[in-house]
C-alpha cells in the first residue's frame, strides 16, 4: 500500500452521498477509489482520449447520431464537389 497526495476529497464525499442516496449502499472513499481505478482500467480509451485531445470524448450514443447523418447521394456523385466548384467558380 502507499500513500497517494489527493486534492478532490469534496467531489469524492458528493460522490459518496450520490451514490449512498441512489443506491442505498455505503462505501467507503477507499472502495470508492479502488471502484474508480477499477473503471478507469476497463475503459482505458477514454483517459487516453481525455488526454491527448483536450477532453472531448465522444461517447458511442453521439457517435451512432453523427454516423446516422452519413448518406450516399449516389452513382455519378463522386465527383460531385469538383461540380460544385465549377459551378460556383467558373
């Protein structure tokens, strides 16, 4: 075990409470942490993405509405925005 500088102790208390009010269950902010760790190891893409692209993780819901709006306009569209500048530019 080892000793570990911790700055949010409120956000884990407000953490405990939810979770107690939801649930009914008490945990301690130890197996709160441990719970936490836990998590974060199973989801490990999102911390990598927090990381490195300044916090804007798209969760999987957001991304299926995005791909959603994908459509294929068709055969002969392909070059449809080399028309679109010979329209709009001459």
């Amino acid at each position: 075990m080892s000793t570990v500088k911790f700055s949010k102790h409120d956000k884990l208390k407000e953490l405990q409470a939810t979770i107690y009010l939801e649930t009914k269950i008490s945990l301690t902010q130890q197996q709160l942490l441990d719970m936490s760790v836990d998590i974060l190891s199973k989801n490990i893409e999102l911390v990598i993405c927090e990381i490195s692209k300044g916090g804007k993780i798209i969760d999987k819901e957001h991304q299926n509405e995005i791909f959603s709006l994908i459509s294929d306009w068709g055969v002969g569209t392909e070059d449809s925005s080399e028309t679109i500048d010979e329209v709009l530019y001459g």
